[in-house]
C-alpha cells in the first residue's frame, strides 16, 4: 500500500478477506529473516497475529516461513489453537450456566464475533468473556457465575462500579475473566448505546461446541465495534477486521437500520470513521453514499482527516490522551455536545469515575486538567498551521480521506 513499509503492507494485505490468497510473497521481502521479524512482530502489536498464521497455514506457507525465519509458525498456531478451544469451550459453560438461572443473556465482543464472523477460532482472540443481562438480572447472573467458580470483586468495589459504570468483572482461579453487562458505556457516557435494543434484536448462533448462543445483530455489532474504536483512539487494526468481517458474513446486513441507529446513539462520526478507514484499509464493500449519509459536518470530516486516521490505526496514535480526546471531539454530532464534551475533559468530569477504581491513574485536579486542555489545543492548532478553522490544504486532506 502507497505509503507504508513494506512489512506495514504486508501486515495490512494479509489481515484482508483475501489473506495469503492476495499476497505476492515472492515480491514482498518476505524471504527475508529481519522482514518476517517485522512483520510478526507488528502483527503482534496490532493484535492480528493469530488472523495472520492461520491466514499462512491456509496458503500453505508454514514450512517455507519456517525455513527462512527460523520461527516454528505451526508450534505457534497450535498453541493458539489450544487456547481459543480452552475458551471457547469455558464459553460455552458460561452461557449455560447463566441458561440455567434463568438470566436471558447476550454474548458480545470477541467471543461472539469469533462464533459469528470468524473461520477458525485461533483468528480472533479475547481476554475476557462479555456478556449483556438485563439488569433485574445482574444478582442473578452474578450468583450463577460464583457457582461456577468465579469470584467478584470487593463489595466496595462492587458499589462503585454500580454506581458509575456498566459492568462487574469475575475472575476465576485459572484465570478465565467474565464481564458481566447490564449497559454498553458508563453512567452518562456520550454517545449511548442502546442496550434494550442490543437484547431485543439479538439472534441466536450454534458455537463450535454444539451450544446455542445470543449474539447482537450484524448491524449492533458495527456500533459496537464503532464505540470500543473510539474509546481506544482507533488505535487498533483488529476492530477494523472484525467490522469487515461482520459486514461480509451478514447476508442480511441493513444497512438503513444502522444509518437509523447510528444517529439516534449518537455513533454516526464513530461510524462513518469506522467504515471509511476499514473501507481503505480492508476494502470493506460499503455502499456508495453510506458514510455520507451519515451527515457529518464539513468541519468535522475536516478534522477528523487533519488527524492522519490511517496512521492513527497503523501507528497507534489515538492512544496519546490529546489524540484520543480530539477524536472523541470532532466525533461527537453536533456543536452542543462537542462544547459539552469539552467542559467535560476540561473539568475532570470525564475522569471522575475511574479515579474512584483506580486512584492515581487519571490526572485530576484545576492545575493539571488546565494544562491537559492546553495540550489538546496546542495539539488541534498543530494540525494546521494557516488557520485554527484549516485551509485549502486542509480540504484537499479531507477530500483524500473521505473521497468527494
């Protein structure tokens, strides 16, 4: 791809549908010992590294990789394998334990993409199992995951992130985790996602295991995946890979009800981000007109291309706290919120519920949150320097990124 190194592409080029299939090895570098290194390495980082080995295993690779790098893909892929099937099948007992109790239950994030959108489960890997309940059932959902063996956290701490957040974290010996969901954002995030219309759309999937599970719809899914982008500063490529493959497996996709949905949660920026960068990246099959649709603002397309997306993805930016802020900024909908979002980060109101979990981990205080302001601005005004509002260079970028 036009601007990258070639491991960068290499990376890029073989996390898309076509995988190894589209990939020209024998002009790529890859029969090099430090261009392999790069490449795994940078997959890795952009936790792509499973989607890739499987992606070599298929195009029947492996040894020839091996021969040259050094590197045992198979040993690694089989561990990977090994992995995905432990939780995979602890999953499984997860969703049948809360069955049955008796707590209607919807499976999300990784594990429901992995059953859902995904080939081989040594593609998509998770850290945690996450599941929505509605929350007249978290007591219970909570009681039957204790009699599998988890255990919840304090009860202070319990207390707190009832209090301002949307979900309580189980762990088990083994070090299996579970999430248990009663929203999808913070008490008093912006935007909002719906949780009552994740659980009423939900559709039921077989797992690899034989288990019945609920996941979101193919179009929840995307807004799902729009909201976790913009809290982690589009700094993932993974998320990327996950939306193209929820689009391309969805026969059904509709496309009209996530337009709808997207500006009633306030996710049309998110979205529209979201879906251009995957379409660049991944060639993504969006339909012509979609993301315009969405009616982002002029100012706000202009700034969110002034931000360099694709090297926000590649090079993971959005995960200085200036970057990150200004895309939740120019990703909100309208000037109200943008300006109401911007007292929040400029009063520590944004900040306030994870400095009660996690003390010390936020700055806080007039001084510092004074100077976090400073730097945003300083950041947004080094984007352009003609002019705090962009000029013609500024909309040549904006017209490159998003397309006339």
């Amino acid at each position: 791809m036009v601007g990258l190194s070639a491991p960068l592409a290499a990376v890029v080029s073989l996390s898309r549908r076509l995988g190894a299939d589209g990939f020209t090895f024998e002009s790529s570098g890859a029969q090099a010992v430090s261009f392999l290194t790069v490449v795994f390495a940078r997959a890795e980082q952009l936790s792509v590294l499973g989607l890739i080995l499987v992606e070599l295993a298929r195009g029947g690779r492996l040894e020839e990789l091996k021969s040259v790098s050094g590197f045992d893909i198979a040993v690694h892929l089989h561990s990977l394998r090994r992995q995905a099937a432990m939780w995979d099948l602890e999953t499984d007992s997860v969703l049948r334990q809360l069955s049955q109790a008796g707590v209607s239950t919807v499976l999300l994030k990784g594990a429901a993409l992995r059953f859902t959108a995904y080939r081989d489960s040594a593609e998509r890997t998770f850290g945690d199992i996450d599941v929505l309940v509605p929350k007249d059932s978290l007591q219970e959902a909570v009681a039957a995951l204790v009699d599998r063996g988890y255990e919840p956290d304090s009860g202070q701490k319990i207390k707190l992130y009832l209090e301002h957040f949307h979900h309580l974290i189980l762990r088990k010996p083994s070090g299996f985790v579970a999430e248990v969901h009663w929203a999808l954002e913070p008490v008093k995030s912006l935007p909002g996602l719906d949780s009552a219309a994740f659980l009423r759309d939900a559709r039921w999937v077989v797992t690899p295991e034989g288990a019945r599970a609920r996941v979101p719809s193919p179009e929840h899914m995307v807004l799902h995946l729009a909201q976790q982008n913009l809290d982690d500063g589009f700094s993932q490529l993974r998320r990327l890979v996950d939306v193209d493959r929820v689009v391309s497996t969805a026969s059904d996709f509709d496309w009209a009800q996530l337009a709808s949905e997207s500006k009633q949660m306030w996710m049309q920026g998110a979205v529209a981000l979201t879906l251009r960068l995957a379409e660049l990246l991944l060639g993504t099959d969006v339909p012509a007109g979609f993301i315009h649709g969405l009616g982002l603002s002029r100012a706000a397309r202009t700034h969110l291309a002034l931000l360099d997306p694709v090297a926000l993805v590649l090079e993971r930016r959005g995960q200085r706290r200036a970057v990150s802020e200004l895309l939740l900024l120019w990703c909100m909908p309208d000037v109200p919120t943008r300006l109401r979002t911007l007292k929040e980060i400029g009063t520590g109101e944004r900040d306030r519920p994870w400095l009660t979990i996690a003390p010390g981990s936020f700055a806080s205080g007039t001084r510092t949150r004074v100077a976090a302001v400073a730097k945003l601005a300083a950041y947004q005004a080094f984007l352009y320097p003609a002019a705090l509002f962009g000029t013609r260079a500024s909309a040549r970028q904006r017209d490159k990124f998003w397309g006339r």
